[in-house]
C-alpha cells in the first residue's frame, strides 16, 4: 500500500488549511538501541518549528512504544498565514 | 488503521537489524505552501545522520509529490555496531 494511501485515507474533502504529517517508526533487532524515537522526537519537532508556526494548539505528539517497534506519530495544522515566517502574535 | 499496522505490514519476522522509517506528508490547501517537504528532506536526514550511520546503500529516500499531497519516505538500516557512534571506516 502506497504512503499516499496512508494519508489520504483521512478524509478526500480538499483540506481548508495546510497539514503536516510525521510519522516515525524504529524497528529493533533483538537487543538494538531502544530510545531512538525519544532522541529524533526533539530534533525533528525543533527542524519543524524553524519553517512553519508550531503552537501547542496546532501540534499532536504522539509516542507508541511496543516491544518490536517504537513509533512517533506528529501532526502539524499549518495556518494559512503562515508564508509570513514571522506569525502575528495574537 | 493504527501506525503500527501500516509498518508492521512489511514482514512479521524478527529483523536482523534495526530499520529507521519515516513517512512525512504535506497535505495542502488551495494555494497552500508548494515545497515544505522538499525544504525539511535534508534537515531531517541530517538529524538522522547525527544520531545514527547514514550510508549511500543502507538509507533509501522517495519523494512524491502529488496534486494536493506531497510524501516524503526515508528508510534507513542501522548496523548492529551502530552503537559505537564511530563507525569503524571500511
């Protein structure tokens, strides 16, 4: 199944403002590194922040942490103002 | 569909190695930003590179950039000595 599938899959309904979807998986071998996830997390959300607004309202964190996998689920609303990098503080 | 069915699709036996995924998707509005995925490519490689080896044959990288959605899928393997963070040079 196609990533575009993934996505989509989340209603066809043309979207009225801009999303950003993240999502991160780590797969370990028997005995691999186990907080890969937990170190990306950070780094990935702070290289999100430099190109688009993320405010507490417009960002969902999500972290899952099976035995096998480790995944990392963002979700970015990107206000429609939001080409001019500098946001007008409310 | 959870995150975990979409990545666990790929084979159900235990992986030799770590694998690293990740999907990112730009879901745009009408006259939203074009090139966000293209912009946070190289920023989110080089995070990966910080933490673990990126190497030309075991990173793979595809870009899609469809109408109203653009993906971004990066896989990478990790070594199992990827834990000492000087990889031993070929």
């Amino acid at each position: 199944m196609s990533i575009l599938q993934f996505f989509s899959r989340k209603g066809s309904a043309p979207v009225a403002r801009d999303r950003l979807q993240i999502l991160l998986a780590h797969e370990r071998a028997v005995g691999g590194q186990n907080d890969l996830v937990g170190v990306l997390r950070e780094e990935i959300l702070a290289v999100i922040a430099k190109h688009v607004p993320v405010e507490p309202d417009n960002v969902r964190v999500k972290m899952e942490r099976g035995e096998a996998i480790s995944t990392l689920e963002v979700e970015v609303d990107i206000p429609s103002q939001a080409k001019v990098r500098v946001a007008l503080s409310a």
